[in-house]
C-alpha cells in the first residue's frame, strides 16, 4: 500500500480559478518511495501498559509517512514511540500488540463548524447560492432548545467517533456548553457578533459578551469574534477588535464565500444587499461602497496582533493574497477550506492551485450540517483530493490534522503523531473492491 492507499496519477489539475465551477478529474495509478524515517526519542512509558498498533502506512506528519510503522501508546493514549515494525522497542509494562491493514494518521481537527445548527441537518436544500442560504437559516433558527441540544449532542458524537479530536466551533449562543464541558474533544468556540446597522452595535457586543462570559465563567476557550464583512457595521467592528486587543483571542471571519460579498463591497448591489433590505427589513442608506474586494476593506479593521482564521475563501484571489502578506505582518493568517459547504450552497471550489503557489497556511472544516452531509473531516479531504488529485496525501493529511492543530493554538499536544503528544489515533481502511482511502467504502476506525 503506497502513501494513498493506492494512486497518484493525476488526471487534471483542478482549477485555479476563485469560484469556478469544477468537476471532478479522473484517477491513476503512481507509487510513491518512503524517505528513510528517523527513530524518535522513547519516552517511558507509564500507567497499565502499552498499546502497539502498526500498519502498512504511518502518516506521522513530523517526518515523511512511515511505512510498516508501528505507533506505541500509553493508557491515557500518549504516543510513546513511533518506530518502522522491524525496530526493537522495550518498555518495562505489559504490552498489547494490535496489526491493522490501513492507514494511520493522527486525529482530525475541525477548524470551523457550526454546531448548534445540526439540528437544520437536510431542512435547506443545496444550491441556493449565498442569499437564498442565509435568508434560509434567519427563518429557522427559532427551533424548541431541547430539539437544537439533541442534535448538537448526536451531531458532536458523529465527529468524535470519525476520528476529530478538536474543534474550533461557531457559537450565537451558549446552548452547547454543557455537552462542550463534557466532550471528550477540546472546543475552541467563536462566539460571533453581528449587525449591520451602526445603531445596533452596542447591543449586539452585549448579547456576545453574555455568551462568552458563560464559556469563559467554566474555564473553556472562547473569543468574540465578526460573523463577516458585510454583516458587522464599522463601530461594531472597532468594538470586537478593541476587546480582542485585551485577550489571548484568535479571530474568525468568513471571507468571501460568494461573488456577492465582493460585488456589495465594491458597488453596494447583488444578493446580499437584497437580503439586507427585502429579507431583514433593513436601512442601507448609509452604506458606502469602497470600490474594493470584502477583504480588502475589512483587514485593515482588525488586530494585526491576533492569529486570524479566514473561514471558506471561495472567491480570494491573488491581488487579495498579495494584500493579506502586506497587512498581515505581526500574527499567523489561516485560510480555512470547507470544500463540500462550498458545494452544497454554491457548487463553487476556491482556488486550492493558487494558494498552494501562493505557500498560504492551509486547514480544514466542515461548516454546519445546514450546508454540509455530514460533519466528518475526513470527507473533506476526500472531496479534496476528488477535485485535485496531484496533492499528495501527506500534504492532505496536515491541513487535516497538523495545520488544525496550529490554527487553533493545540500543537502542542494534537496534530502529529510525536512522542509525549495525546493526538489521538485514526485507522483508515480502504473497501473490500479497492487498495485506495480516498474511494467509497473506506471505513474510519478511531483507535485513540
């Protein structure tokens, strides 16, 4: 079994467009040679004993993927060692040894999800475009709570068991901090602010100050942070900046997950200033366009201190890029991909080729199951590699697991398979009809 689980050949190269609509190119067949793989240092192992899981593929990311690895873990799932099967490891406990047939890989990290919206799983049918979905989700968000609780929970449990290990989550309100405090995965929650109108300011930074002081109050990570360019009016904006500036806070922003946030930004028309006026009722009057891109006319209104996640980046293109590496000096910008809520609303891809050019800081999420079949991130990145087949595998593997990990500050301890990390354990299987992972009838086993 190669780094793939089978192929590589590429049979077409994606699209480099912002946007442009794409199908999927078609398979092949190239194996890949493992580097020589250095031996980690052995940390003693501690507790009831040791696990010993190997596979005929390691994707470590610290080092190259390992084939015939073995990876050793404590009870409390601590990697140990990682080492080639043939290497002589001894650990003064009881040792398990488990042979699997797959791929190993670390645990994924969701870098963006909306979980209290799992209850509205299949309620707004795909293909909206921007406009029609948000107008959609407005009109829906006054579920019974019991209803919205037990879908968060169903929903957080179907992400845990696909193998996510962390997740940085979405949050208008504090209905998912029980079951947060009780997760086993670590949350990373936005609390999100907006509100278009000047006037509403003060009231919508009270409204996200009282959500996050009940995540704050129980010792959880929360930041109060902009929905999006065109949703945060200018006073609203300076306000959550000014109180990210006094906190250890990353910040969130959707960024150009439409044509139609650049076109109200640039000429104050299309479907979001129709949504504005026909589905919110609202005053625009005193909306002035800037003549340029959502992204260029919001950075500059953020704290250039702060590690800023940029959530979709349909529609980014290289001038925006260019603009971003100039402005964004002091702290790390993360481009957040969700690829199949892109296509859900849209049928749109961002332009992977060019950031990949570009050498952008590239992680994953899965946005909520209102625009999405499901919350697991290793779909994600099989509809990645579906579109762009030429990414390789252990490049796929790190925006899913070790880029997560950085985004959201966890890599200390999540992300790659080191000795002394908790990353927890995922064992891609490939179907019984086919060598490859990224093809139907993979099954997702988590081991840690």
């Amino acid at each position: 079994m190669n780094q793939r689980g089978k192929k590589d050949k590429s049979g077409g190269e994606g699209t480099d467009q912002p946007g442009k609509k794409v199908t999927p190119p078609g398979n092949a067949d190239k194996e890949i040679e493992s580097p020589e793989f250095p031996i980690p240092t052995v940390v003693p192992a501690t507790g009831k004993g040791v696990r010993s899981i190997t596979a005929p593929l390691v994707y470590t990311l610290w080092g190259p993927p390992l084939e015939n690895g073995r990876v050793f873990l404590d009870d409390q799932g601590t990697i140990m060692a990682v080492t080639p099967r043939r290497q002589k490891v001894h650990f003064p406990v009881r040792e398990e040894v488990v042979y699997t047939e797959g791929v190993l890989v670390p645990g994924f990290v969701n870098v963006h999800c909306h979980l209290e919206l799992s209850h509205l799983a299949g309620v707004i049918p795909g293909g909206t475009g921007i406009g029609g979905f948000i107008g959609a989700i407005n009109r829906r968000r006054g579920a019974p709570e019991e209803e919205m609780v037990q879908a968060a929970r169903h929903a957080a449990s179907s992400m845990y068991h696909s193998g996510t290990v962390a997740v940085g989550d979405i949050s208008n309100t504090a209905l998912t901090a029980p079951l947060k405090k009780e997760s086993p995965m670590t949350w990373i929650t936005f609390v999100e602010s907006f509100g278009f109108h000047p006037s509403r300011a003060e009231r919508a930074l009270q409204q996200a100050l009282a959500v996050w002081e009940v995540f704050a109050s129980q010792g959880m990570a929360a930041s109060i942070v902009p929905h999006s360019p065109y949703s945060v009016s200018d006073p609203l904006m300076r306000a959550i900046a000014e109180l990210d500036q006094l906190h250890s806070s990353r910040l969130s922003l959707h960024n150009q997950e439409s044509s139609e946030e650049d076109l109200f930004f640039r000429r104050g028309e299309g479907a979001i200033r129709a949504h504005l006026t026909e589905n919110l009722g609202l005053d625009v009057s005193h909306w002035i366009p800037t003549g340029l891109s959502s992204l260029e006319s919001t950075l500059p209104k953020l704290p250039a201190s702060k590690p800023l996640l940029l959530i979709h980046n349909t529609f980014t293109t290289s001038t925006d890029l260019a603009f971003l590496r100039k402005i964004r000096t002091e702290a790390p910008t993360w481009l957040v991909l969700c690829p199949n809520s892109n296509l859900y609303i849209g049928g749109n891809l961002p332009p992977v080729p060019l950031f990949r050019r570009e050498g952008v800081p590239l992680c994953l999420g899965t946005d909520s199951l209102a625009s999405n079949h499901g919350l697991s991130l290793f779909d994600e990145v099989v509809t990645l590699h579906r579109f762009f087949p030429e990414i390789p595998a252990q490049e796929l593997f790190t925006w899913a697991c070790l880029n997560g990990a950085r985004a959201l500050g966890l890599s200390h301890r999540l992300g790659s398979l080191e000795a002394g990390k908790q990353p927890g354990l995922v064992l891609i299987t490939p179907g019984q009809d086919n060598h490859d992972i990224f093809m139907p009838g993979s099954r997702l086993t988590r081991l840690a």
